[in-house]
C-alpha cells in the first residue's frame, strides 16, 4: 500500500536523499493522517454521544489530538525543508523536532483532560446500557483496521526518511490500537455484567496511553535538542570511510553536531606521517572530506595531525604510555602523542579520553597514569591533557 501511494503522489520516490522528496513524504503522510483522523474522530465522537459512553467520547478526543498534529506536521515539514539563509545557516531542519515537541505537548494536555473526565466518570458512574451499542462496536472494529493502517504507513514512511516526527505519529497510531482494544472491551463489560464504573475505568487507560506517548515522543525530541550523539550506525559508517585511505594513521576527537536528518556536521583529527609532502597529505583530506558528503551527507572537516613514524625511542616510550593508560582502565584512550627528549629525562606530550562514567576525578586519573608509567620507566615525564568524549571510537588511541 505504502509503495502505491507513494508512485501516485511521490515523484522520484527512491531518492530519498533528495531535500524535495524527503518533504513529499512528509506531506504525505500528514495528508494521510488529516483525512483518516478526521473520519475517525467524527465516527467515534458520533458513537460516543449517542451512547453517552465516556471513553469512545476520550478515544475520539485522541483522534482529534491527532488531526491536529498531522496540521503539525505538515507546518514542520513545510518550514524544515526551506533552504538556509543569513539568520540560519545551517538550515531549518530542526523546525521538525520542534514540532515534534508541540505535538508532545497537546497529546500530554490531551490525555490529562481525558484522565479528568475519566476519573470523574469512576466515582459518578452512568446508567447501565439497556440496549446493546452495535453501532459503537462497529465503528471501534474499524477504527482499530483503520489505525493499524495509519501505524504501518506512518513507520514505513518514517523509517525510509529516518524522520522521527513521522515515526512519533507510527508510535501514537500504534498505542491507539491498543487503547481503542481496551475501549472495545469496555462496551462489552459495561453491557454484559452491568458494570458501569467499567466506562470511567477504561477510558482512563485510554488516557494513561495517551500520556505515556505524549510524554516519550517528548523525551525524544528533547534528547535530539539536546545534543544526542549521532546513531552509532553513522558513527561507524563515517569512520570507515576515513580510515579506508592507507595514508590514515589514526583518527580522534571526532564531533558531530546535528541540525536535521540531513544536515549533519562533523570535524575530526586526523593522523598523518609528518614526512610526506604536506600538499599530498591536504590532497587526501580534501577526497575524504568530499567522499563523507558524497556518501553520508555529512559535511566534514579535517584536522591534520603530522606525526612521527619509525622513531624508536618514540614508539618505545608510546608502548610504556599505552600500557600504563589500559592499567588504570582499558576505556581511556591516547592521542596527539609526541616526546620531547634531553639528557636527563623525556617529556611524553599526549591526550586522553576520559569516559563520562569512570567515576575518577581528572587527578586521580592523571596521577595513577604517572605514577604507572614512572614506575616502567622513570626516565619518561607525563604532560596530559583531558578531551571531552563526544563520539564513542574504537581503538581511537591507534
């Protein structure tokens, strides 16, 4: 189903890449999720009045929630896609985060007003059903088919663009089939065993499901706005592609900085032999600065580090350093590694990684690497210096 929609209203649809079919798709599905919406709202706020049942009147108010996020998303993705200018120069893609976040905010506002209403219902419960609501039990059959469709379309849409407002919309069409289940359900109870306080009882689970994907739809948009680290799948991707030259000696203090699912920045250091011709070593980062946009998208800068290759007494003194560093804890890692030797004693100039969880102060940390290392090898004198752990690398300390 996805597929033909997408041939009918997608133009170039496989090109994902693309800024414009990327936008399509989001237009896309909001335009989907309008029209389904708006049927199922009025189709349950119809059952719900006619029956006077509490939680159909709370599962149509979701669906009006909903409608109104899907009007959302087609204002995110209308914005997102415009080109960067002089007040935004890294564009406009965060637009859609943000309006991930608003639809958060009315689905949290939402649930509360139906955990309200719900509540009130449990300890002031209606008259019992007299006839049994076959209209209802219909329209919740069909609601639920129709949602199931919605979830499937929305995370189809949503996984093939990595956009994670199409994906919140797949999560809440998703909890929808389980909540109108549980409406379902609440028909049959109410009617059967004239259970009345069971209208007020379900439908204040509809409304602990609309909270609960109110409230993590939320948390993901703010961990995104946040500064959450970039999908490991990136990571790993991008450092394939550095590391491909054999001219690479090493990589570290990568950064990457996200404006958008395709506006991605980077800069990381690279590790050159500092006797080859400077411009030959500036040609190959400019080709892999290129070749990471080429294949990722991601725009790269290089830092070029010289350093030296077949020295003995520097490998000598990198083999005492490295082993004192994986003594203390194997997750710290080295880099910019160099030796500055006299007569007397040898300067050993190196950075470290500190994991954000291993519980030791900067000195702690620094002295148990001294303390090692002098024990190895008193002649050698450690100069440290801390870097902040951005990205997680391995064997970032090459």
């Amino acid at each position: 189903m996805v597929e033909i929609l997408l041939k009918w209203f997608v133009r170039d649809y496989k090109n994902t890449g693309n800024e414009k079919v990327r936008t399509r798709y989001g237009l896309l599905g909001a335009g989907f999720g309008i029209i389904t919406n708006l049927i199922l709202f009025a189709a349950k706020l119809t059952a719900g009045l006619i029956t006077f049942n509490l939680s159909i009147i709370a599962d149509a108010l979701n669906n009006l929630s909903d409608f109104g996020n899907c009007f959302l998303s087609l204002f995110g993705f209308k914005i997102s896609s415009k080109p960067a200018d002089k007040d935004h120069p890294y564009g406009h893609q965060r637009m859609e985060y943000i309006v991930s976040m608003i639809i958060s905010i009315v689905i949290i506002a939402l649930g509360a007003l139906a955990a309200y209403e719900a509540v009130k219902g449990i300890i002031t419960p209606g008259e019992k059903m007299t006839e049994f609501p076959l209209l209802s039990v219909i329209i919740l059959v069909c609601s639920i088919g129709l949602k199931i469709v919605q979830s499937l379309v929305y995370y189809s849409l949503g996984k093939r663009i990595d956009s994670i407002a199409l994906k919140a919309n797949g999560a809440d069409a998703r909890n929808d089939v389980f909540s109108t289940s549980a409406v379902l359900i609440g028909v049959f109870i109410s009617f059967y065993p004239g259970f009345t306080q069971a209208d007020g009882i379900l439908a204040l689970v509809v409304s602990l499901f609309i909270l609960y994907t109110g409230f993590s739809i939320l948390k993901n948009t703010a961990d995104i706005l946040l500064g959450e680290k970039p999908s490991n799948e990136t990571i790993k991707r991008f450092i394939k592609i550095i590391r491909s030259d054999p001219n690479v000696l090493g990589l570290h203090d990568l950064e990457m900085h996200c404006y958008g699912p395709n506006a991605i920045f980077a800069s990381v250091h690279v590790e050159v032999d500092g006797k080859k011709d400077v411009f030959v070593s500036h040609d190959m980062i400019d080709n892999l600065e290129s070749e990471c946009y080429k294949k990722l998208g991601i725009k790269t800068v290089i830092h070029m580090d010289p350093v030296k290759v077949n020295d003995p007494l520097t490998e000598q003194c990198r083999k005492v350093v490295g082993d004192a560093i994986k003594n203390v804890d194997n997750r710290i890692t080295f880099h910019d590694f160099r030796i500055v030797s006299g007569p007397t004693h040898i300067n050993a100039v190196f950075d470290i990684v500190v994991p954000h969880d291993l519980g030791k102060t900067v000195k702690q940390i620094t002295d148990a690497i001294d303390y090692r290392v002098k024990k190895a090898d008193p002649k050698i004198h450690v100069v440290i210096s801390i870097d902040q752990q951005y990205t997680m690398l391995s064997a970032e300390n090459d």
